[in-house]
C-alpha cells in the first residue's frame, strides 16, 4: 500500500507528458499552491512584526487565490489527479491564508446554564447609523459596547435613558454601553501615554449585576494602522515602511496593556470591540491566544467587519475567557458605519 502510495506522489510531482502546454500547466499548478502555503506561512510568523506581511494581514488576501481557480480548471480537463494538490492549496488559501471559518463546534452540545448575548459595534461616529431602537431589536443583545460612539448616536443612547426605557447606560469619551442588566462600576485604564505617542488606548471596563453574579465587560478601541496602509497605497513606500512599523509597535503596547488590565479582574471577563487587528496578528496571538474568540468559535465564513472596498478586514472581536462557553456568534449587516457589527452569545461553564 505504502508503495503504492509513494508511486502515486512520484507521478504527482511529474507532468502528464512531456508536452510544453503539460509542463507549463504542471509547473504553474505547483507554484499557485506554493504561493499559497508561503503566504499563509508568512502572515501567521510575521504578520504585525515585519512590515510585508503587515501589508498582507491588511491586505486583500483572497486575490492569491485566483491563480487556484485557473489552474484547478486545467488540472480538470488534463490531468485530474493533480487535482490533490489544488485541494490541499484551497483548504489552506480558504482557512489560514484568507481566515474562513466552520462552526464545527455547533454540532456539540452546548450545555445549560443561563445566555447572555453581547453585540460590539464601531458606529463611525453614529452619524449616518440606523435609529439606534431599531439595532437594539435586531442584535437583541443583553449587552451592546459602541466604539466611536459620538453625536447622534450618543444623543439617542442618552435619551432612551431620560425616557426610563430598561436600559442602563454609560457615555464616556468616544465608547458606551447599553445593558439590560445593572452596572455597578465603571472603570477606565489610564491611556495619557498612549495619546503622547500618537495612539488610541482606549480601553474601559463596566462591572454589571447579571442576576446576583458580577461578570466584567471591557470595551475597548486600540490604535489603526491606516495611516500607513493609506500611504503604501498611494505609493509613497518609503514614507509608508516606517508609519506601518510605529503604528504596529503602538498596537502591541495597548494590546498588551489592555491584557494586563483585565488580568487584573477576578471575575468573569469578556473583551470587545475595536481592535484594529485581524486574528492573525503575531501580535494579537501572543496576548489573546489562551482567550476565545467567539467568531472562531461559532462562527460561519471570514467574519469580515471593516468596509473598505473589496478589502474587508476582520478586526471587531468578542473576546471570553475560559469561564465562559460560545453557543453562537455572527456577523451582522451593514448598518450604515464603515464597520459591521459582532453578535455572539456565551453561557458560564
């Protein structure tokens, strides 16, 4: 059998003939998949350390992908068992490179015990976003944490507070809550350094009563690497490498800040909103990768979040730790900022 399977490799490795159209076809069907698997290796070691692969984390990932396609049609008509290799280049374009994801964990049973559903949702400053009642009916959620939460939108948080609607509310600088349970504290982590430096640090904690069990949400917003990403797209490289290598080492300082800060909670935590990172972030794992992400977890597809073209990058999270089990999670529509929201629902284990 293993001599079989050893001579079935060899041929693999071989071109159908010895025909120029066979060998070229052969040749590039081999590069495609190559170029895959290196790129996937290249962001998951380096992506947020070295600014290529910052590039490529940022980046459009599914146009490497392409090249797939055609030579999957060529492998189809002359020679099908190269076909094997495409595959083996689509699970990893489709899963590491491009961040699909499978909610292989919904066919386990989730367990008892009482759900509570958090929504996070940059809103681009809520001046263009849906009536906020409407959200608040869509996303259904316990608990929903806004990131640049200002004009209209805050107003209307603040007015179905003066009305005495069920919620409790809280409006500081450019991040708020909406909760249907008691918050009971507030917390801010101190970010005078960060803004010194250029960046964001926004990172603020609420301690809520969910029915006589006190649970953390943190919400936060960390720097963007915009500024730089902008520049390499306007071809001004030289300016873009040392922005994107600033802005990346800004994002590691608040990343690993905001982790320390909810180290310090003793109770269950849960962390969400705008990181400005996408999962495959060196960076981002290095602080996270014993959190769950509960889009990883529960979701279905790449769980894009930031509109921008034909480039949608995942950097919206729901974030728990390991008190807390995901029974589901999803992205939602556009609701008119240039982020789309993250729904997830967890049980305490």
């Amino acid at each position: 059998m293993w001599r079989r399977f050893a001579a079935g490799a060899r041929g693999l490795m071989r071109a159908r003939s010895g025909g120029v159209a066979d060998r070229i076809g052969h040749a590039l069907t081999w590069a495609s998949v190559s170029c895959v698997a290196a790129a996937a290796g290249l962001l998951w070691l380096l992506g947020d350390v070295w600014w290529p692969a910052t590039i490529l984390l940022f980046g459009p990932r599914w146009v490497l992908l392409l090249p797939l396609a055609v030579v999957a049609a060529w492998a189809a008509l002359r020679d099908p068992p190269l076909l094997m290799v495409v595959a083996v280049g689509l699970v990893i374009g489709v899963g590491p490179l491009v961040g699909g994801r499978v909610p292989w964990r919904s066919l386990l049973p989730s367990g008892g015990g009482d759900a509570l559903r958090v929504a996070t949702f940059n809103a681009e400053g809520g001046g263009s976003v849906e009536p906020l009642g409407i959200l608040l009916d869509e996303w259904d959620a316990d608990v929903v944490l806004f990131q640049e939460c200002r004009g209209r939108l805050r107003e209307q948080i603040r007015e179905l507070e003066r009305l005495g609607f069920p919620l409790h509310v809280h409006t500081e600088s450019s991040l708020c809550i909406t909760s249907r349970h008691p918050i009971t504290s507030v917390r801010r982590m101190e970010r005078d350094a960060f803004e010194a430096a250029g960046g964001s640090g926004l990172v603020q904690t609420y301690t809520i009563d969910w029915g006589g069990r006190a649970i953390a949400l943190t919400n936060l917003h960390l720097e963007t690497q915009r500024a730089g990403l902008e520049l390499f797209r306007a071809g001004r490289v030289t300016e873009a490498i040392p922005r994107l290598r600033e802005k990346s080492a800004l994002r590691a300082v608040e990343l690993r800040a905001a982790r320390r800060w909810v180290d310090s909670l003793d109770v269950p935590r849960i962390v969400a909103g705008d990181f400005n990172t996408p999962p495959e972030s060196r960076l981002f794992r290095e602080e996270w990768r014993d959190w769950t992400n509960t889009f990883d977890a529960r979701g279905l597809g790449m769980g894009g979040t930031r509109l921008n073209g034909w480039i949608l990058a995942r950097i919206d999270h729901v974030l728990v730790d390991d008190q807390w089990r995901v029974t589901e999670a999803h992205v939602g529509r556009d609701v008119g900022s240039d982020h789309l929201p993250v729904v997830a629902t967890v049980r305490l284990r």
